[in-house]
C-alpha cells in the first residue's frame, strides 16, 4: 500500500503503456458523451481547420487517467479525489496520435482537519509520439498517512 509519506514532493513517473485514439473509438465515446459533429463525422471534421477526426476533451483525460492507473505498482491510500485544477489541452488529439502519461507530485500537506490524512497534488501530462505536451490537469487526492 502506498501512503502519504511514500508520495514525496517531486516524486516523477512515467508510463510504460500508451494508448492509441483509433476512428472509431473517437467516433464512439463522442456519440455517447460529446456529440459534437467534428468528433463523429469524418467528413465534416476533414473540413475542420484540423482537416481529421479528433479526439473531444474528456475522451483524452479518460486515457489520461486509465494510463495513470498503469504506472501504479501499489495501490493508493486513497480516500476521495478532491478535484482538478488548470486542465489545459495545447494541442488537439487527433486520430492515430498515442499518448502515455507523465505524472509528477507538485504538492504535498497534511490535513488540517484529520491527522490521520495528507492531500497530494499530482500534475499529469498526457505526451503524444512525438514527445509533445497535449494536455495537463491537476490532480488533489485524499492520502491516507501509513498507520502506527
């Protein structure tokens, strides 16, 4: 199990696994999340400034956090996600783009409230093939402190 004290500030790893936007798994998520029609029609997307089909913003942070629970080689302490800070996406998701992701703790503190518990802030950025930044969000998680 991997508590607060084992999550140290700086603390950097990147994943080993990728995961490739196809077509159709673009098309799929988009149909049932975010319908938006440069997301679910090939044709229209290809009028886009993009000129192809791309991947809407919560399809890539759905990768961003199955990736990161790739890199995990123990389970989290975890209580609760308290929420996520500066989510950016510098450039678009394309078909056929693959991504891993990088996640760093940026910030660490224990809890005012339950000594018991730390609240680590991760930042992860999601890197494509070509080693550029596509997006990044931040991450607070509720940490349990390892027991006496």
């Amino acid at each position: 199990m991997q508590y607060f004290e084992d999550m140290p500030l700086g603390m950097r790893v990147e994943s080993t696994e990728t995961y490739t936007f196809t077509a159709e798994e673009i098309k799929a998520y988009a149909s049932k999340w975010d319908p938006m029609p440069f997301h679910i029609d090939e044709a229209l997307a290809a009028q886009t400034p993009l000129g192809k089909l791309f991947a809407c913003s919560t399809h890539v942070i759905s990768a961003g956090v199955k990736l990161a629970h790739t890199i995990m080689d123990k389970e989290v302490a975890a209580v609760a996600g308290l929420g996520w800070n500066d989510v950016r996406f510098p450039r678009p998701v394309l078909v056929g783009d693959t991504l891993k992701v990088v996640t760093e703790v940026v910030d660490r503190r224990e809890s005012r409230s339950k000594p018991d518990r730390g609240i680590v802030t991760t930042q992860c950025s999601l890197i494509n093939q070509e080693g550029d930044l596509m997006a990044e969000y931040k991450i607070a998680t509720l940490v349990l402190k390892r027991p006496r």
